[in-house]
C-alpha cells in the first residue's frame, strides 16, 4: 500500500487507500472506507478497487480549501457536490464557521458508490452527514497531497 489519507468528522471517518500509481494512464488505484464512529454503532463499507484519475484527486484538494476559503467570507455558504469522473465518492461541504486564522468547523456529507443491483441499474451511495473541524480536513489535505507527490516523482522518474 502506497498511503492511506483519513478523514476524520464528529461522527464518521472517510480512509481512501491509494494502492497503486499509474502514470502511463494518469490514474490511481484506490479503495475508499467509510467508517462511522464507534459509539453511534457498528457499520462500515469498504469499495471495491478502481482507478481514479491523479487529476480528479488534485480536484478533491482543491474542492476543501475553495469551500474553506468562502466560508471565511460568508458562513452561510454550501458548495457543490464534488464527483469523481468514474462516480467512487460524493462529497459535498455545507455552512460552517471559519475565522481569520483558520479555526473552526463545517458540515461534510460524503456518500460512497457501493454498486449496482442489477445490469441497466442505477449506483447506489451510502453515506453520512457530520461536523468536521478545520485542522482534519487541512491534515487530510496534507496527507492527499503528499499521495500527489509521490505520483509526480513517480510519474518523472518513468
């Protein structure tokens, strides 16, 4: 296993496992694990291996620190829904509270694609809502970023 980049909210954390790099095709193979909190009860659900693109993972970083950047502004502020182009993960950022020098906390729903129960179905997401603080989500970044490094080195040594 390459690195493994968690998530951690109130309620709920999100581990996405990058296994494998392949910067011949510009993706990356990863599993996704969607954990909720012990206390609350026993479930998690871990993805089948799939490549996302080294691009849609750049995209993710970009997505938190957007929404960080304009909740400082207005804390009423919700983003879009962040989807990878081959559908592993929904994750939309809500209204939170954010100062100057970066404290405080969010709302952050993330939905995993579990599969589809039939030939010509729909996917289905299991997910969860919950209040994340700003610190684990900049250490989630951190650590994604990282992951994208090691692609790059990787990438410029092939």
């Amino acid at each position: 296993m390459l690195e493994t980049c968690v998530l951690k909210t109130e309620g709920y954390s999100i581990l996405l496992e990058f296994l494998q790099l392949r910067p011949s095709a510009q993706d990356m193979l990863i599993r996704s694990t969607l954990i909720l909190d012990p206390l609350l009860g026993d479930v998690s659900y871990t993805s089948t291996q799939s490549w996302i693109l080294a691009s849609d993972v750049e995209s993710l970083v970009s997505y938190f620190e957007e929404h960080m950047r304009l909740l400082k502004e207005d804390n009423n502020h919700v983003s879009h829904t962040f989807v990878d182009l081959d559908l592993h993960f929904q994750i939309q950022a809500f209204v939170g509270d954010i100062s100057a020098d970066n404290i405080g906390e969010f709302s952050l729903q993330f939905m995993l694609n579990v599969g589809r129960s039939g030939e010509g179905h729909t996917y289905t997401y299991l997910g969860c809502e919950s209040v994340v603080a700003v610190q684990d989500v900049t250490a989630f970044i951190d650590s994604i970023r990282a992951v994208l490094a090691k692609y790059q080195d990787f990438q410029s040594e092939g």
